[in-house]
C-alpha cells in the first residue's frame, strides 16, 4: 500500500462507527467514511470544530461547533492548498494523494527535458500544482467552472501563477477528441475519473462504459516518447487489476513499459490501523 508520511499538517487522528476524526493544520473535523466498519475502540473525545451528518435523504450537511473561517490553508511541503467545507463532506483535498505528486515532481524532474502534463477531472488541482512546481507545463481540465476556479487560487496560494498552466472547462471526453484532431501531445497523462458525473454541458459519464475508451483515445495524445500514466480511482468495487487491465491494452500495447497497480492509504495515528483511500495503476516507461 501506498501511504503518505510527510503530510505534517494533516493527521488522521481516529477512525470508527463509519467516522473519521482528522485535523486539517488545526481545523479537526468529523467525516463519515464507508471503508471504517469497526467500532470506535475506547472512550477518548472526539472533540471537534465541525463534523458531516449524512441524511436519511440523501447527502447531508455540516455541523460546526467553532468559529471556522470560510477557508484555510494547508501546506504539503512547498504546495499551499485552499481549503473550505463543501456540500457533500469534501475540504477540496484528498491528503492520500501526496504520495502520487511525489511520483509525479520526481519523475518529472528526472526526465531532464521540457514535459507536457495534462490533468484530467483535475479538481482543484493538486496534481497540477505538483507538476507545475517541478518544472513541467500542464492543461488542467474539469467540466467544473467551482473547480478551475478553485484550481487556481490554489495555483496562485503556491506561488506558481507565473508557470505555464492552461485551465480548461470542458467535457473532458470532447476534449481529448479535440486534441487528437489538433495533434497536440503530452508526456504525462494524469486521471481521476469519478464514477458517474456531467461534463459542461450536460455529458454524461458513466466509469464502467467510458473509461476504457476514454485512455484509448488519450494514448493517441501520448509523446513519442511518454513518461507516465496514472489512473486514480475512488469508484466502489472497481478492482487495482480492472485499471492495469485497462492499459496493458491501451497504453502498453504501443509503448513498452512498465504498470504499477497498489491501494493508497493513511496511517491512524499512534496505532497500526491504515485506512484505505482509493487505488491506481500507474504506467511508466522502464
């Protein structure tokens, strides 16, 4: 499993009874997560500023029991990223993935050469910071306007404004086809589909009859000579195997490399619990 540890202003304190309890550079806050399904061990408080109460309903809302701002910030290493309490239990980071913008920063700063990164269902933009930070250029897409613009504030918060990013609200099956059609390429291609969404205008996405065709076509914008592809998924029952699957018949059949499949994980602190937070497949040339 693939964990983080050297995230020194997040911390999973305490996980049970489908919660867990986490400070965010000294926000704590109570979330609910499917994969906790043991009981609390213990009666130590669970003290916090604000905690996510799911609804019989259907989503939920947030109860606060502090003076929260609006937003804050957090620091992972030289990356600042904004966070804020949104609609459905999100902050607007997955802290999980600080494992895969180390990947990324190292290999692109290893490559030695000029790299092209696109980032798609890009969020607010944690992978796009990372590569901007270590040197690359990078094509951010969401089909959510919130998103980009939240992408970059976060681009401006690390001090990276002056760097080459283009931010890009779009469906983002629509465009790679447009990309194919345009000839443009890119060494690293990074995505983190959702399992079902709506591209600007209304496209749908469904990830078990979209996602294979979707890295066909994006090996068609692939450099003549890659570095990387990543495949993040958070989709309930969709297996490590089914990802590496899907570019041993994309991606490997025209470039030669190498596919890395794991799970990602944050260590409960003070014991030996982990909790799994998602998986990748992540191909690389050898």
């Amino acid at each position: 499993m693939q964990l983080i540890d050297s995230f020194s202003e997040y911390k999973l304190l305490d996980v049970g009874d489908g919660q867990k309890l986490e400070n965010w550079n000294g926000v704590v806050l109570v979330r609910p997560d499917p994969e906790v399904i043991w009981p609390k061990k213990g009666d130590k408080s669970w003290q916090c500023d604000a905690k996510y109460m799911r609804s019989e309903k259907g989503g939920g809302n947030w109860t606060i029991n502090s003076s929260l701002p609006k937003s804050w910030q957090i620091h992972y290493k030289e990356l600042t990223f904004n966070l804020k309490l949104m609609g459905f239990k999100h902050t607007g980071l997955f802290p999980e993935q600080a494992s895969n913008w180390d990947i990324l920063m190292e290999r692109i700063k290893k490559s030695n050469r000029e790299v092209k990164v696109l980032n798609l269902f890009a969020y607010t933009g944690g992978a796009s910071i990372a590569a901007l930070y270590a040197g690359a250029s990078v094509v951010h897409v969401d089909s959510s306007r919130g998103m980009v613009d939240w992408a970059k504030e976060n681009v401006k918060s690390s001090n990276l404004d002056d760097k080459p990013i283009r931010f890009i609200v779009d469906d983002v099956k629509k465009f790679v086809k447009r990309e194919i059609r345009r000839g443009n390429k890119y060494d690293i291609i990074i995505m983190d589909p959702p399992s079902f969404g709506r591209g600007a205008s209304g496209e749908v996405w469904d990830i078990e009859k979209d996602l294979y065709d979707l890295v066909a076509d994006c090996r068609e914008i692939l450099s003549d000579d890659p570095i990387m592809f990543l495949i993040n998924s958070y989709t309930t029952g969709l297996s490590m195997s089914v990802l590496e699957n899907i570019l041993n018949l994309t991606v490997n059949e025209k470039y030669r490399g190498r596919i890395v499949k794991d799970e990602l994980g944050i260590k409960v602190e003070n014991t030996n619990i982990i909790l799994p937070c998602g998986i990748f497949a992540r191909w690389e040339k050898k």
